[in-house]
C-alpha cells in the first residue's frame, strides 16, 4: 500500500535585534539558501513549544514567541513536498550566538545576523521575509504556493 504524501507544518522565529535579522542555513551543507530558524511540527507540542525548541536546536537561543505573523506555503513543484510555514515575532532571551554551537541534528550548519541590506542581497525563503522582518507596508500576512527554489 503506498502512502498518500501529506502538507508538512512548521514554525519559523522572526528575531530581529539590533537591526538585524537571524538566517539559518535551509539545508545541511548548502550556504547559498538562508531562511529563518524553526522546523517540523511535532505531536502534542504547541507550536509556540515547538519553535522553542527549534531554535534551540539550531542556535542555541532561547526565545519568548510572540504573535504570529505570516503564513507562508512553499513546495516542490516537481516532487511531493508541500510545506505550511507559520512565523512567529520573537524576541531572544540570550542574544549571543555561540560560535562553538552545533544543531544536534547537524542539518544547520550556517546562521548569521543580517542586515537588511544583507538580507536583499541574499537568496531568502519566503522571499516576502525581509519585508515581514521589517515591517514593510504591504508586507504580506499570507504568502502563497511558493517553489522551493526558484
């Protein structure tokens, strides 16, 4: 019997401190596509729970999460992925990355502290993130089906 794939929830922490905007590397060992921290959903953990612990994991932070404030969609258009994203505005409780830090699950391997004027330069997912970050006007609260990487 084969399984039927099925849309995949995950959290994301917008941080935002001194101006600068905390990016993740999206995938292990590919430094060119950066998003925010956060991952999978996981059972019986609320997503404010699991977003904790996601950014923990991958940077060794500790948040308060605030409100949510996008709802982002992104896919495979040529396989079977299909991914609902939902970002929180956070705040950190410890602002300093640890350089010696390592995701135990070694899928982050990258993260940085950007600049708009970084964050532009830079291949992003969502690419409405920046806008998002910095509270642009007409910054969207839903993004779209988005490709992966495109």
């Amino acid at each position: 019997m084969s399984r039927t794939p099925s849309i995949r929830i995950a959290t994301r922490a917008i941080i935002v401190h001194n101006d600068r905007l905390l990016l993740v590397n999206a995938y292990k060992g590919r430094g060119d596509l950066w998003c925010a921290p956060g991952g999978g959903a996981e059972l019986h953990q609320s997503l404010p729970e699991n977003l904790a612990r996601e950014v923990f994991e991958e940077t060794g932070l500790t948040i308060k999460t605030g409100a949510p404030c996008l709802l982002n969609e992104f896919h495979d258009p040529t396989g079977d992925y299909h991914q609902v994203d939902v970002f929180f505005r956070c705040t950190i409780t410890n602002p300093e990355l640890d350089p010696a830090w390592e995701d135990p699950e070694a899928i982050v391997t990258l993260r940085k502290w950007a600049t708009r004027a970084e964050v532009d330069a830079m291949t992003v997912r969502p690419k409405s993130l920046a806008a998002v970050a910095w509270g642009d006007v007409g910054a969207p609260a839903y993004d779209p089906l988005e490709a992966i990487l495109k």
